[in-house]
C-alpha cells in the first residue's frame, strides 16, 4: 500500500495530548487587539481540546498521527 500524505498545514495547528485529544489555539488573537478586552485576549490565548465532532475531519487529514 503507498503513503499517505498528511497535511501540514493541519499538523502545525494541532497538537495530540496522551489521552489521544486534540489540542489547538483559539481564533482572533493576531491583530486588532486594540479594541479587545483584556479579559477577552486572556480567554483567547489559551489553549481549547477540539470538538467531538470535528474530530473525524481531522484524523482523516492526518493519518500517522497516533
């Protein structure tokens, strides 16, 4: 059977803790951050598990993952 590609874009943005979860960054946190809350950029700079049911999108695109 031949390789399958993995898609790189996807394997920098997400990352696999030991209980098989995927971990990634929050959204709106690169610019205009002026008109932001601190309380608002605090919440967004931390790291969130991935939903349940974007799971399978993922795992599809990133076969050697486990």
């Amino acid at each position: 059977m031949y390789k399958l590609k993995t898609n790189r874009s996807i394997n920098k943005r997400f990352k696999v803790t030991s209980n098989n979860k995927l971990l990634k960054r929050k959204a709106s946190k690169s610019h205009l951050l002026q008109k932001k809350s601190s309380k608002r950029k605090r919440r967004l700079s931390k790291v969130s598990i991935i939903n349940y049911s974007d799971y399978s999108n993922l795992i599809n695109s990133l076969p050697y993952l486990y």
